[in-house]
C-alpha cells in the first residue's frame, strides 16, 4: 500500500549549552479581548538551529472552525519538521494551518503546534485567520468565499454509515477545511476531501452536502447535494472464521498446532489457512519442509498427548493438523501460497496458469497429507501492482489463475485468496479485475490492517487497521468500510468477502502527542521485529487509551501503539453482519492471549 511520509526528527544536540529565547508574543495586550490570537516561542536554541510552537488561542464567544497562522522568516533561517500542523513555503512566507483534529478550538480554548528550524532568527509579521498575532488591527481584507465543492458522492455505506467523497474547493488565499451537513444539521468537519457520517439509521433516506471554508471564515455556497440510503440492518452475514497458522511460529514464537487446541481456539474457527508454501519456477513448491512435515514432537507437545515415532511417514505440523482435525470434524485446513515475502513467483506462475493449477494441485494432494488439506489459498501481493516487488501481469492474471485453480482442484475442494484491501482512487484494487476472480473463489480475504504503520517512520502516528474514515485520517480509502464498499460496488458479493483483523499492533516511539496524527522518530521496539507487536504483549505493555475509526490506540510513555481489543472487534463483526459478510479472518494465531480473548471476541460478534 501508498505510505505516506514522516514528518517529525528533532536532534537536541548540546543540550547542556541551551538557552531559552524570547518569545514573539509574550501574552496578548488587554485590546485583545474578542479576538483569536497566536503565542510563538522558541523552547531551545543551540545558535544553529531550534525548537519553538506556537499556541492559538479562541478569546471570542463562539467556536473558530479551522486556524491560519502566518509569518516571515529573514534570510538564513527556515522551518523544517512541523508536527500538529501542515507548513507550506513561498520564499521566505511560512504558512501553517490546523490538522485534522485540531481545527476547531471551542470559546476560550487552546491548541497549539510545533517545529525545528535551523537558523538564528525568528517570526516576524505574524497573522492568525488574517489578523495579527497580537490581537491589533483587523483581518488582512481577505472577504472572499471559497468556491463551492464539486462532485459530492458516496463511496460506501452501511447499514449506520455513509461515506462521502467530493473534489477540493479553491480559495483566493486558501480553503483550511469542509464542513459535512446532513439536511439541515452539521454532520463532520475534515481538512480532506472525504468524510463518513456514522450514528444512522438503517434502510433510511438521507441528504448531503458539503461547504469550504477559510482561514478568514468566509465559508463557501453548498455544493450539489447527494441523497443516499443506508443499508438494509440486521441482515446477518456468515459465521466463517479463518484463522492463519504461521510456519515459521514453531520457532522463536515457541507456538505450534497444540496450542490452538489448549487456548480454546480450535473450537471457535472453521478454517485453518496453513502459511506458507512458496510459489517457484511457476510453481507451488514447499516452504519450510521440517517444521511442515519433519518436525517430531514429543508426547507432551503433541495435539492427542502421542508423541511421534522415527519411522512414522508424516510428523511435523502437518501430522499435528491431522490430530486436530479428528477432535474437530468440522475444521477445515487450506494451504496458503505466496504472502509477502514469496509473491514475487506469482507472475511467472501467471503465464501459464494451467501448469501453475496443476502443480499446486498434485502438492496439496500429495498421498503423505491429502487428508489434512480442504483447498488451497492464493496470497498474492500484489496482481499486477507492487508489493515487496512490482510486476505487470496485467488486470486478468488473478482471474486466469484463480480460474485454472478452480478447474483443477474441482468442486469439492476450496478455493480461496487474500486480496489487497487499498480502496484509493487508482490504487491496487482498480489494478486487477477482483470482481471476475471472485466468480472462482468460494470467498477473498482483503486485508484490511497494515493501512498504516512506522514504515512512516516519522508518522504522522494513524491506526493500522481502522474500520471507517475519520477527521485527519492520512489517506482516502484506506479503511475497511470503503474497502468492503468498494469491492461490493465493483460486483464482489458480500457473502464472498471476509473482514480482515490484525492479532497485533503497530507502533512508533519518540511521540508527544496522544491522538493520533503526532510525529516519530522511528519505529518502537517490539519483540520480533520493530513497529509490531503481538496483542497478547501490548495489552499489558501498553494499554489502550482511546479508540479513533472503530479501533483503539494507546499511547504509554514516548511509545504509540493502534491495535483491536474485544471491543472494537465486537463492533467490526457487527459491521460485519451488517455488511452481509461471508464472515472474517485474522492474522495470525500466535498474536492472541494463551486463552484466545481475541477469537473469542470474533465468534461472539458473528455468533
């Protein structure tokens, strides 16, 4: 997926030498009253370089909805990272306005934003909404409206949502942020050009327009309305649960088939996608061969308390899946292909897509483990579209493999694939025909988590895995509701689509802020690997704090984690249901608690 820029990396060198500068505005004078005014100050100066912020003060009577601050900076010395605002520079003129979550400061509050420079000097000619800093004088005659915003439509809904979108509005000077109505009643306020108006009712008719705004206040005519009906509520969906099982888990992670059993998790799924075999030379071939089929495990590791023998034809995870399915006839166990690292093979693989079916298909049925597998899954990133490697397969190559999968492994056994979940306008869901695949497949797993993480590594800090849209929110389309709206308007059927939950979180260190949107400096530490970390540790380590787009973050220390608890994974099954989902699926089984609270949380949504 697109991932955005960092912003913030501030090195305090010599601190010891710092000394503290005067500010620009020490406090505004008494003709301030009634007026909004800015406060900027440096925090540390090292001669070269420094840190300052300025904080925005409303002193009139009502609400300010979106802030504008400008200043001159002399020669030899400029702005760099900003954090809790959006700088853009002609010359030597630095303006800054409110991010998303920051633009509306209610009567006699404040917000404030800061930045690193480099330099000696300071502001000068500082303005906020058009007036000066100070307090004194007027608005700088700005009077004219934005124009109106064009092209309002929805681009998803549910049974309790809409999702809008439109096209950017022009200003003389600039538009700091839209205004969403529903009839006659405000809805949301955003600096993007997307918006979703939650807390609707189902199967009801409702009326949207949007309005600019600028710095000045001057707000824009109302654009063309839109008129959209919810989604039918209460319609049930399917109860499939797909849990993924890692290879690679039996080592350093110490998790193995046993353990499904022991955490009560066995119970509650209905499908085991089994991770990974490779895709090589056009064909399925085998991941991990000893921890697949080798392995030997002992009594008291063993799913049936049987531990295995030297001349037995099957061990390794497979001999175990085979146990756990005689203590659970209804489970279902596919064998995933491709994934992240080993999708790369998929493009040749694509070029003669009945070779491809027929290999993977004489694996998969192989006489030592035909009885373990149900079907097979395609983890394929990305069609025709980048991934850890580009390839340009083009828009039928999923359809054609799919199809030749279909044709050889038949009606009695399944056929599955995990798909990419970014629904941005021409991002890698417009790349490949997804609607034609999923006439082959018996359901798709987009996956809707990793929308955000410290690949950023300087943020902006944003949850990887939101269920819907929300003020401020980094990119368009990357969230689960348009996701899922996208693929059903493009004629993917709702029963063939499963929700995609993330068993972990992913986070960033070096953050000030609590909300979301704050600057890094990298990636926190985690167990594994840095930036992510199991639920199972974060729920302790790093508690949630707050929940933004139908999933939580926490912030503990200078760490900023986003992760789903059992209770925004009770409200995504819910829009689930909603949605009329096949069901959902989740990445992957060693993230969960030693008591399985997160599978628990999903078979309880779905029921």
């Amino acid at each position: 997926m697109p991932r955005p820029g960092g912003r913030r990396a501030i090195a305090l060198a010599g601190a010891a030498t710092l000394t503290a500068a005067t500010a620009l505005l020490t406090a505004p004078p008494a003709s301030s009253a009634g007026t909004v005014t800015a406060t900027c100050k440096k925090g540390s100066d090292w001669g070269t370089g420094f840190d300052g912020s300025c904080t925005i003060t409303n002193g009139t009577g009502s609400a300010v909805n979106g802030w504008r601050l400008e200043a001159d900076m002399p020669s030899g010395t400029s702005v760099g990272n900003v954090w809790d605002a959006t700088k853009t520079v002609s010359g030597n003129h630095y303006t800054f306005t409110n991010a998303g979550w920051n633009g509306t400061i209610a009567p006699g509050a404040s917000v404030g934003f800061g930045f690193g420079g480099s330099g000696s000097g300071w502001f000068a000619n500082c303005t906020v909404n058009g007036a000066s800093c100070d307090g004194t004088g007027t608005p700088g005659g700005d009077t004219e409206a934005p124009a109106a915003p064009s092209g309002l439509r929805s681009t998803g809904k549910t049974a309790t949502s809409v999702t809008l979108a439109w096209n950017a509005s022009t200003d003389n000077v600039g538009v700091t942020g839209y205004d969403v109505y529903n009839g006659g009643a405000k809805a949301a306020s955003t600096t993007g050009t997307g918006a979703t108006v939650g807390g609707l009712s189902a199967k009801t008719a409702y009326t949207f327009i949007v309005k600019a705004r600028d710095a000045a206040g001057n707000t824009s005519p109302a654009s063309a309305s839109v008129a959209v009906t919810t989604d039918e509520g209460g319609s049930g969906g399917g109860d499939k649960i797909v849990g993924y099982f890692v290879d690679w888990g039996v080592y350093q992670r110490n998790y193995h088939v046993k353990n499904i059993e022991t955490s009560g998790s066995a119970g509650k799924l209905t499908h085991i996608n089994y991770a990974f075999g490779n895709v090589q030379g056009g064909k399925c071939t085998v991941g991990d061969s000893y921890a697949d089929y080798e392995r030997a495990y002992t009594a008291d590791q063993s799913v049936d308390g049987a531990g295995d023998t030297w001349d037995q034809p099957l061990r390794g995870s497979f001999n175990q899946l085979r146990k756990l399915k005689k203590l659970h006839p209804g489970l279902k166990v596919l064998w995933s292909f491709g994934g992240w690292t080993w999708s790369g093979g998929f493009g040749q693989a694509a070029q003669n897509p009945a070779a491809f079916a027929e290999s993977c298909y004489d694996l998969v049925e192989d006489p030592r483990w035909a009885d373990v597998f149900d079907g097979i899954d395609i983890d394929w990133e990305y069609p025709n579209a980048c991934g850890l490697t580009c390839d340009t397969s083009g828009p039928n190559a999923l359809k054609n493999v799919l199809s030749a999968l279909r044709s050889t492994f038949g009606s009695n056994n399944l056929v599955t694939a995990a798909i990419t979940a970014d629904a941005s306008d021409g991002g890698k869901m417009d790349a490949t025909d997804y609607a034609g695949a999923s006439q082959y497949v018996d359901w798709l797993n987009p996956m809707t988590y990793d929308y955000f993480g410290a690949w950023a590594a300087q943020g902006p800090t944003a949850p990887h895995s939101p269920l819907t849209s929300y003020p401020g929110i980094p990119q368009a389309g990357f969230n689960s509701a348009e996701t899922i709206a996208k693929l059903k308007a493009k004629g993917v059927p709702a029963s063939k689509l499963l929700l995609g939950i993330g068993f972990y979180g992913r986070g960033w260190t070096g953050v000030t802020q609590s909300e979301p949107g704050g600057a890094a400096t990298g990636p926190a530490p985690g167990t594994f690997e840095a930036g992510i970390e199991d639920y199972k540790v974060l729920k302790g380590k790093c508690p949630a704090t707050g929940t933004v787009g139908g999933t939580a973050y926490a912030k503990c220390g200078g760490e900023w984690w986003s992760y789903d608890t059992p209770s925004t994974i009770g409200g995504k099954m819910a829009f689930a249901k909603d949605q009329g989902l096949g069901g959902a699926f989740f990445w992957e089984l060693t993230g969960d608690t030693a008591n399985g609270e997160l599978i628990g949380a999903m078979r309880g949504g779905l029921g």
